[in-house]
C-alpha cells in the first residue's frame, strides 16, 4: 500500500492558497484604483486636508499654464514645495484660480508683443518699457494667492503632498488607459462608416 506523500500535499494546498491571496490582492488593488478615480471624479478626494475639485480640462490647462511639473513631460523636473502649493491652489479651487492665472499668462502675451514691436522699430522701445512696467508684476498676484492659500493650510508634508497630487492626476487620466489604442485593433470610425 502505498502512503500519500504529506508533503507534497501541504505544499500544493499551502501554493493553491498563495494563488488564491494574490489574486484577491490583485482584485483589491484594481478596486481601490476605481475608487480613487470615482473619489476624484466625484470630487470627494483631499489632497493634504483640502478637498479637490472634480478635474476638468480647464484645470489641466491651468497646471500647464504656470508650467507645473505634475503636467509636464519632463521627468527629470525637480518639484519644489513651491510647485507642490501652486498645483495644489489650482487643483483645490479649480475655477477660482482662474483670474490671478489669466491676468499673469495675458499679460506675459502682451509684454511678448510689446518686445518685439521694439525690436523692429526703435519708436516702440518706449512702449515696451511701459508695458515692462505695467506688466512685469502679474505673476505677483498668482504668487501671492498661493501664498495666502498656504498660510491657510498650514504646515504640510510637501512629499506626501506630491504624491497625492501625482495619485490624483494619475485617476484623472485613468479612464484613458481603457480607451483602445491603435495597436490594440481599434479602428476609428470615418464618415462612410457610420449609419
């Protein structure tokens, strides 16, 4: 009579229970990548203790417009806490970070045109030195928003910060991952197909 090898037979109960761990870690962790992005869609995400607006397309061209390292594709940018608060300011107010941001970006745009009028003709340098000086201060007002806005938060773990921040744009985008790309045998529909 031949005795069943114990061993063995814990082995595959102690793997097939292994498999079984993983593969609901794996189900965990799809889960909570879910809920951070229906938290994010939903506007019920705190970065640093402040709740996020729901992201919009505006508050990605915001980020892009004050050149912030979440947004750009620069890996080697180095973040500073500077950079942590400014994205943090536009991602908590959203909409109501517009106006120290387009007053700043409109004003850069017109100091550009006054400078190169200037390097054309001589006769505009004056007008550029008068844009320069009425101009030059408007990222002093974004600045000094965000500035208020961090004496409000207080102090913050800039680390833990950026990478909430990093978390949140990462569910921002998490919906465009599902999307099919090209490779993946999608095929876009031209006029002649729909109907």
């Amino acid at each position: 009579m031949d005795i069943p090898n114990i061993e063995n037979n814990v082995r595959f109960v102690e793997l097939a229970d292994l498999e079984k761990e993983m593969a609901a870690g794996d189900e965990l962790e799809e889960l909570d990548v879910k809920q951070d992005t229906m938290a994010v869609l939903g506007g019920e995400y705190y970065i640093a203790g402040v709740q996020a607006k729901p992201p919009s397309v505006g508050m990605l061209a915001m980020l892009s417009s004050i050149d912030s390292p979440f947004v750009l594709d620069d890996t080697e940018a180095r973040v500073t806490i500077n950079e942590v608060l400014k994205a943090l300011y536009v991602i908590c107010l959203g909409k109501d970070a517009v106006q120290p941001i387009y007053a700043a970006v409109k004003a850069e745009q017109l100091l550009k045109r006054a400078e190169n009028l200037a390097t054309k003709s001589p006769e505009y340098f004056a007008v550029y030195t008068n844009a320069l000086e009425r101009l030059a201060d408007k990222w002093v007002v974004f600045d000094s928003a965000v500035n208020d806005f961090a004496e409000q938060l207080g102090v913050i773990n800039a680390f833990e910060t950026a990478e909430e921040i990093n978390n949140y744009l990462g569910c921002c985008f998490g919906g465009f991952n599902m999307v099919p790309g090209d490779d993946e045998g999608a095929k876009k529909k031209d006029s002649t197909q729909i109907g």
